[in-house]
C-alpha cells in the first residue's frame, strides 16, 4: 500500500478540511479515487457528528420536559 502525504488538519471545520483534500488532488498529491474516498469519510465523520448533537440536544429537551 502506498503510503501519501500532504496538509490535512483535522482541528478545521469538514468543509475546510474537504478543501484540503481537494486541493491536494489538483496538486497532483493525492490521486483523485484516494481524495474521493477521504471526501467521503469526512463526510461520514459529519453525519456522525451531527447525529452526536441531535442526540444530546433531544436528551436536554427530555430532561427539561420530566422536571
């Protein structure tokens, strides 16, 4: 498996971080099957994400509804 390289940081927001990718894949440093692929995961890391806050957001409305 070859191993690539090139600036990704995590602690951005995904939209930032899916302008990297899309950057290293019109530099040439990422192929764009492999960008495609990384584009994806953040995109499934958001769903999650989201799904994480709707989850606690309804947990606070129930708590506040049986006080």
């Amino acid at each position: 498996m070859k191993t690539v390289q090139f600036n990704l940081d995590p602690s951005l927001p995904l939209a930032a971080q899916v302008e990297q990718v899309l950057a290293a894949i019109a530099d040439g440093q990422l192929a764009p099957d492999v960008g495609k692929q990384l584009i994806e995961a953040i995109g499934t890391l958001g769903n999650v994400r989201a799904l994480e806050d709707v989850e606690s957001r309804l947990a606070i409305l129930e708590a506040k509804e049986l006080n």
